[in-house]
C-alpha cells in the first residue's frame, strides 16, 4: 500500500498553518496552537486514531481562538483527504463509543465524498481552560468540509465540559481509526457502488 502521508498549508490574514499527517502512524504528535486544551484534544486524535500528526498553527488568539480552531480544523480535512487519496481499499465507515467518567459519547463516521455534520454536544460549561467549547463544532465543520466525511457527533451524557470534549475527540479519532483503516478484502476497490468517492 502506498504511504499516506500529506502536508498542508494554509496562510490567510488570519492565520498561518501547517499541518503533516501519517494515517498509518502510530500516533506521535507535535502540536503548537497556542491553545493548551485544544492541543490535549488534537493529541487525543493522534494517539487514539494511531495518526501521526504535526500541526504548527498562528493565528490571532488576541482576538480570540475561532479562526485557529477552524482553520486548524479546515487544513487537517485538506491533509486527510490528500493522504487517502482515491480512498481504494478503505473501511469507509466507522464508529465509536468512548466513556471518561460520568461522560459518554457516540462518533459516527463516512468517508462519503460529502460534507455533512451533525452534532449534538450540550456542553455544560462555556470555557474549558481557554478553550470556548463552541469552537468544537467549528473544528468539526471546517474538518468535514474539506476531508468530505459525513460526520455524527452526539454527548450521550456528561456534567463535566472537559470530559463532555474529551469522549468526542477521542471517539472521534477511534471512528476515523477504524474508517481508514484498510480492508483486506476489498483490497484495490472503492467501497461504493457508484465507482467513486
């Protein structure tokens, strides 16, 4: 199988990014957002969905995080779907639920060639460290636009907002684990039966 492995860059008034995946890592990262607890959930990405993942982002958090978190979410769709390629030989779909605590939550994934997300995730409070837990949905929805996944997100339950965040990203990044992750028997096929993704 040839290696996926794809570096984007993105550069607007408002911010500059770079990011470099490996789908077939074993989930090593190096992160720089400025952002200490969007870093943690980006880690939880890499090292659950076993993605190698570098991402060096700055952006204008004197304002504040949104354009960051969604241009960080943009550019790793772009390195997603530029490291899977014509996505021959992929699971295609997957899911995942993931507990921490009193949290619980369900990732529901299609590397469709469609952008879609719907997500269902009542935080229980506003910020977690600096983060704005409002950007978690526009993280998702730059991802799903540019990787081109139907993506569904829901917070079965949770009263804390840091573990409400973690159960998604990390179900998040087991879906996607088990999404690409290649089928032996369907080795060298498009897993649809239009003939494309």
């Amino acid at each position: 199988m040839t290696a996926r492995i794809a570096e984007v860059s993105r550069k607007t008034a408002e911010t500059q990014i770079t990011v470099k995946v490996n789908l077939d890592g074993t989930g090593v990262s190096k992160l720089s957002t400025g952002i200490g607890f969007f870093d943690h959930m980006l880690d939880q990405i890499a090292r659950h969905g076993l993605i190698d993942l570098e991402i060096q982002a700055d952006g204008d958090l004197h304002i504040d995080g949104h354009h960051t978190v969604e241009d960080v979410g943009i550019t790793l769709g772009q390195a997603v779907a530029k490291a899977i390629g014509d996505k021959k030989g992929i699971t295609r779909y997957g899911h995942a639920y993931v507990p921490l605590d009193e949290a619980l939550s369900r990732v529901v994934v299609d590397f469709s060639g469609r952008p879609g997300l719907v997500m269902h995730v009542p935080f229980k409070a506003g910020m977690i460290g600096e983060f704005d837990s409002q950007l978690a949905y526009e993280f998702f929805q730059g991802f799903v636009n540019h990787a081109l996944v139907t993506l569904h997100i829901d917070n079965l339950r949770g009263e804390n907002a840091h573990h409400q965040a973690e159960t998604v990203f990390k179900a998040f990044a087991r879906a996607l684990r088990a999404a690409l992750t290649p089928d032996p028997r369907s080795a060298g096929v498009i897993p649809s039966t239009k003939g494309s993704l």
